[in-house]
C-alpha cells in the first residue's frame, strides 16, 4: 500500500508548507510518523485506512486558497451558468459544469471584480 518513501514525502511536504502542526492533530502525527518509521511498507489493511484518513487531511490542507475558491464558487456557478444555456437551447453546454478551464475562468473573473461592482 504504502512505502516509507511515500510517507516521508507526504510528511516533509506538509512540514515545508507549515500545514503539518496544524492540519494534523497529535495523534495523527504520531500514526503518520509511526508508520513512517517503523514500517518499510504498510500492508495491513486497518493501518492503511488510517494512514488512508490522515493523508486526506493533509491533502486538503496543502491546497492554494485558489484552489479552494474554484471547489467553492467556480464549481456552483459553472453549474448555474450550464443549467442556463442548456434552457436556452445549447446542448453542448452541459458538459461545462464539469470542465476544469470554465471553472478556473469563472473563479478568475470573480476574484478580479473591483470591490463595490455588481453589489
């Protein structure tokens, strides 16, 4: 499942980002550097969906704040925006909810609106 190697990654990773202290409480800390340094490989399957869990939190945690704008408002509004041309006869409009580049458009143009427009 996962290697010493990887986990160490993970770990030096969220160390640099200072994300480790503060996305991972002690006890994950003590799973993540546990396994880290005692197993050449995990292959239990138990440890595995812990070590699983903890990864996930450092993942979210070592997202760019543009990031997590797009997940927030990019996604909602690409999907309002579809659902609109899609009533207005475009069929091929439907696939723009999911499309990366229309999500990342939409959050651009939103994080570059000047202060007091469209109020």
């Amino acid at each position: 499942m996962f290697t010493r190697k990887h986990l160490r990654k993970w770990w030096n990773r969220a160390l640099r980002r200072r994300v480790l202290f503060n996305a991972l409480d002690r006890e994950d800390r003590g799973y993540l550097y546990l396994a880290m340094t005692a197993f050449d490989e995990i292959r239990n399957v138990d440890v595995g969906t812990i070590i699983v869990k903890i990864l996930a939190k450092l993942k979210d945690a070592l997202k760019s704040p543009f990031v997590r704008r797009m997940e927030t408002y990019g996604v909602g509004k690409s999907r309002i925006l579809s659902r609109i041309a899609v009533g207005w006869g475009h069929r091929a409009a439907g696939e723009w909810a999911d499309h990366v580049g229309f999500v990342r458009y939409l959050t651009v143009l939103e994080l570059n609106v000047p202060s007091g427009w469209g109020v």
